[in-house]
C-alpha cells in the first residue's frame, strides 16, 4: 500500500474553511484528511486541501460542516461509495 500520512492541522490546509460551515480542518477534518489518504493510495491525486475544495465545488459539506457521501461521489466520480 502507499498512504501518505497527512495531517490535519498541517500549516499547509489546516485553516481551510469546510464551506459553507466555519469549522477549519485543523479542528474538525479527521474524516477529510483520512479520505485523502486513502485515496491517493488508488492513484486519485488529492490532499487534504484538494480534497476539500473539489467538495465545495459540489456543495458537498452541510451548514454544520458534516461531509455528504453523495458529495464525495459528485466530486470524486471514479469512486463509488457503498453503503452497509
């Protein structure tokens, strides 16, 4: 497998908002960060900032800054998303 350990809080995308909410990824994008590890390990070329700007592009995040699985199919339309 190659993950890449991201980080949260990282200088790099931790004060980036999860629009339209005003909680950051420093504080509240373990789900985020942990997607993008995960993804670039099946060559889907994301990082934690990446990631989140694809999802605001598609109006993925809700007001309180949950993340919508249909939003990360919308963003990310090679992955598809199964529920349990």
């Amino acid at each position: 497998m190659n993950i890449p350990i991201y980080h949260q809080g990282s200088a790099k995308w931790g004060q980036k908002l999860m629009s339209p909410s005003t909680l950051n990824l420093a504080g509240w994008g373990c789900l985020v960060t942990c997607l993008s590890m995960g993804f670039k390990n099946y060559a889907i070329d994301t990082d934690p900032a990446k990631f989140t700007d694809a999802i605001i592009k598609v109006n993925g995040f809700m007001p309180s800054g949950d993340l919508t699985w249909d939003g990360v199919m919308r963003a990310f339309p090679a992955v598809s998303l199964l529920d349990r």
